[in-house]
C-alpha cells in the first residue's frame, strides 16, 4: 500500500480542479461565460472562482482532490497517485502554455479494477434491453468489463496501437453515476470498428451505441454490418459563440477512415443533441453525405429499443390471448 507524507498531501490539495482539467482532462471544459465553466461529462457541474459545484448531486469543493473523489470515484489513495504522479506537470504547464499545444506529456489512463465476474453489467444492461449476445461479445473483445469496489459498467477505447486509451463508467444500481476514468481520451472513446465500412453511426453514449447494434439484429440479425462510434457526450454550442468544433472521437475515426464517406447522427432529442447534430452537419457537410437520423422515439436510442421491445412483447401477449382456446 503506498505511503504519501504530509507534504505530498499539501501539494495534491493545492491543485485547483480548473488547473488540473486544462492540464490533464482539457477536453472535459467547456466556457460557459466570463471565468464559469462546466464539464462535458456533467453540464450540472459548475466550475468559478477556484470552486466547483455538482448542482444535479449537491456536492462541490475547490480541489481537484475532491473532484476525482467525489466525481470520479476514485479511492482516496488512487486519487493521490494520479495528483502526485503528475504534480511537476501540472505546476509546469500554464493554461496558456497547454492551449498553444505546447505539452508532450503522454496521457495516462487509469483504469478501474476488474472485478471477477460480469454478472451485474450483463444484468445491468440486459435489463436496458440490450441483446445478451452483443453484451457478450463486447465482453469477450474486451470493449467492456465490469469494475471494482462499484460494479460499474466500464466502456473502454482503444488507440492505434490497440493500448486502452479511453473508460467510460456508468453504474448498475439504478443511480443516475456516470463519468470518463482520469485520462481518458476522447479521441479513442467507445466504438465498433469495421474494416473498410463507408458509413460510420454516431452516438452520444456507449449504451446508445449498443442499443442501435441491438435494434440492427432485431431487424437483420446482424448487430455490427456497420462501424459505430459513441463521441462521450455532447454540449450545444455556447449562445455568444458560432458553431462547436466536431467532437474529437468523430474527428479522429474519419481521419483514420478515409474510406468513409456517410456519417449518421443518432443524437438526442434535446436541445444538445439537436444542436451538435446541426453544428456536426455544418462543419462536416462539405466533405461528407450527412443523415440526422434521431431516435424515432422517446429521448435516445436506448429509449427507442425499450419502446420497440415492450412493444413485441405486448403484441406476443395479444397473440397468445389469440391463440388460447375459448
């Protein structure tokens, strides 16, 4: 077990959550107005004045100690070694230093511990609707796994090299508990690769995408014919600024793909979905054929399978009251 002394304590707590984000997760800020932020993760999340505040929680503080406690759920010591292990960085690099892109410090994602077995991911999202089969597979790809102390569902990325580079985390218990692992890059966020696919599904969420996957079996009996993406979220444009930048994990698989030709957009039917949907178009509509094709219903994919699947099941139930003889 490692032993941190006072002073590396002292040093941990005197870094800022604002620092360590432009720092280490800058793809997690995003400008609000004057000197307040959020993150990309948390909208509800408000950083100014040194402080931050998860307004949707109740929960706030001023340290980036705090936030990879109470928001990330790290354990104390996992936090203390992702904070000392980078301080020099950290204290090194100024905002505008890191916005020039003048850093070369190589990300380092933590990934949580795994548990042993997958039993309550699987009944997690089997109980969302999602195909057995698909979860499986993932499973066995290593696109997903199942955490420790929390049980978590954990949706991994991987770069190039085929090195995890990217963890999403949503919990299994029923509480609305979801967030990215310390340094993560959005870049390589949760997708479905295909070699030599023309057209590539996005989604804001890694249960989006398995949802969609789970809805192409219903209809084809084939969940993967096409590569997917889940772009870790997505915010609408601030109201004082024109458009939004394309979401790095789009970016990047188009950039690896030039084979691709077609983007559909699975986004929400809210006002963030429907907003990165049209700023997605607009930057892209010139390189690219674009299909904004939402959830027919409800607010995302996942709602729309649901829908679909108590609907069969209900028509298997008047089907069966048919059948039964009178």
């Amino acid at each position: 077990m490692p032993y941190y002394t006072e002073e590396q304590i002292r040093q941990a707590r005197s870094i800022d959550l604002l620092t360590y984000l432009q720092t280490y997760e800058p793809t997690e800020l995003v400008h609000v107005r004057g000197n307040t932020y959020c993150t990309a993760t948390h909208d509800s999340l408000k950083l100014s004045n040194g402080k931050w505040y998860w307004w949707s929680r109740g929960i706030g503080g001023s340290t980036a100690l705090d936030y990879l406690i109470k928001v990330k759920g790290l354990q104390f010591l996992d936090a203390m070694a992702v904070l000392t292990e980078n301080y020099l960085d950290i204290q090194l690099k100024t905002p505008q230093n890191f916005n020039k892109g003048n850093h070369c410090t190589e990300r380092k994602l933590l990934l949580p511990e795994r548990s042993e077995t997958n039993l309550e991911v699987i009944r997690y999202l089997t109980g969302r609707s999602i195909d057995r089969d698909i979860i499986r597979d993932c499973i066995d790809e290593g696109l997903l796994y199942e955490s420790l102390p929390y049980h978590n569902a954990i949706f991994v990325g991987y770069d190039e090299s085929g090195r995890a580079a990217y963890a999403c985390y949503r919990a299994t218990n029923g509480e609305r508990i979801m967030g990215e692992a310390v340094g993560s890059d959005k870049a390589y966020s949760f997708r479905v690769d295909i070699p030599k696919g023309t057209t590539i599904h996005a989604f804001e969420s890694a249960i989006d995408l398995l949802s969609f996957a789970t809805i192409m079996k219903m209809r084809t009996n084939v969940w993967r014919a096409e590569p997917m993406v889940s772009l870790g979220g997505v915010y609408a444009p601030s109201p004082n600024k024109r458009g939004m930048k394309t979401p790095a994990a789009l970016s990047n698989v188009l950039e690896r793909h030039p084979e691709i030709n077609t983007i559909v957009l699975h986004l929400d039917n809210d006002f963030a979905g429907r907003n990165a949907s049209k700023a997605i178009a607009e930057n892209l509509q010139d390189r690219y054929i674009i299909r904004d094709e939402p959830p027919p219903y409800g607010k995302d994919c996942n709602d729309y399978l649901m829908n679909l699947r108590q609907s069969e099941h209900s028509k298997r139930m008047r089907q069966n009251r048919s059948d039964y003889p009178r």
